[in-house]
C-alpha cells in the first residue's frame, strides 16, 4: 500500500468516526467570491487561492485565463479524479494510474438571449476516464459506478441544486 493511499483511509476512518460522533461533522460550507475587471473577466477569490477568469475575444475577453465553462471542465474533472481515488480506496481496488478528459457542447444563442429556447450551459458534456491498473475490467466498472454515484460536481450537473440570489445595489 503506497503512502497516498494509506492516507486516503486514515482520511476516510477519521471522516467517518466524526461523523458517528456527530452528523453535524457532516456539514462543509464552502466559499467563493468574485470581483469584476476590464471588459469581460474577473479575479475569484476560493479561501487563499485566486483564479482569473475571462473570455476569448469572440465572447468580448482578451483570453487572458480560462473562462467560466471551462473551469467547470475542470471542476469536473478534478471532482472525478479525486473521488476515484477515494472510492479506490474504500472499495479496496488497486489503481495504479488515473487521466480524464472532457468536452462539452455549447450554443451561444442561449447565452446572448438570440433563442430562449436554447439552454445557457452546455447542451452535453462528454467525459473519457482513463484508468491503468492490475484489476479486471469488471473491477473498475464497479469503481466507475462508485464515482458516478458519489461525484460531488457530477452530482451538481445531473441533479438540480437549489441557488438563491440576493441583488443588493449600492
């Protein structure tokens, strides 16, 4: 068993212990905050990390960082790594190697109001996970039902998350 690996149960043990303690251990907020600039693009502040956020130029950004889709892109993809790791680990199957990759299909019109009937966001997302290891196949389909069961940001696309929104004005 690698170092990582033992971690990830230590994580998984302690987890679970505190939440047998108290379901209030639970409970995880987490934040993020956002600041306009220039034409298009914003600074998000996540805890002590801030990431830039922009637009090609055909969306009125100077593509100067990923935009807004894209970062779910990789919201999605990092989620997915992470809880296959996790899910290895638990369910006990050896992954030796873990990549992914995504791509979604997006109409403009929804964005720009051109067509209400077209949605905003991406009409279809496909995901490729590539996994490398000594199990069968009919392992890592049970390690893949797993993750696509228990992914957070996969949960988020797949199932609607009530969002409140307050507009204050200055």
């Amino acid at each position: 068993m690698t170092t990582s690996t033992t971690h990830l149960g230590a994580i998984i043990a302690a987890t679970d212990d505190a939440i047998a303690a108290d379901t209030a251990n639970a409970q995880v907020v987490f934040r993020a905050s956002a600041s306009a600039h220039d034409t298009v693009a914003s600074t998000v502040t996540l805890g002590k990390y801030r990431v830039e956020v922009d637009e090609p130029p055909a969306l009125g950004g100077e593509n100067a960082a990923p935009n807004p889709v894209e970062y779910y892109l990789a919201s999605l993809l990092s989620c997915q790594i992470v809880t296959w790791r996790f899910w290895a680990e638990k369910l006990g199957i050896a992954v030796e190697d873990i990549s992914a990759r995504a791509e979604g299909d997006l109409d403009v019109r929804g964005f720009f109001g051109f067509d209400d009937a077209v949605r905003a966001g991406f009409g279809e997302v496909r995901v490729v996970v590539t996994v490398t290891g000594p199990e069968s196949p009919q392992r890592y389909r049970e390690l893949h039902e797993a993750v696509e069961a228990h992914c957070p940001v996969l949960d988020l696309t797949r199932n609607a998350t009530p969002v409140s929104t307050v507009l204050r004005t200055a």
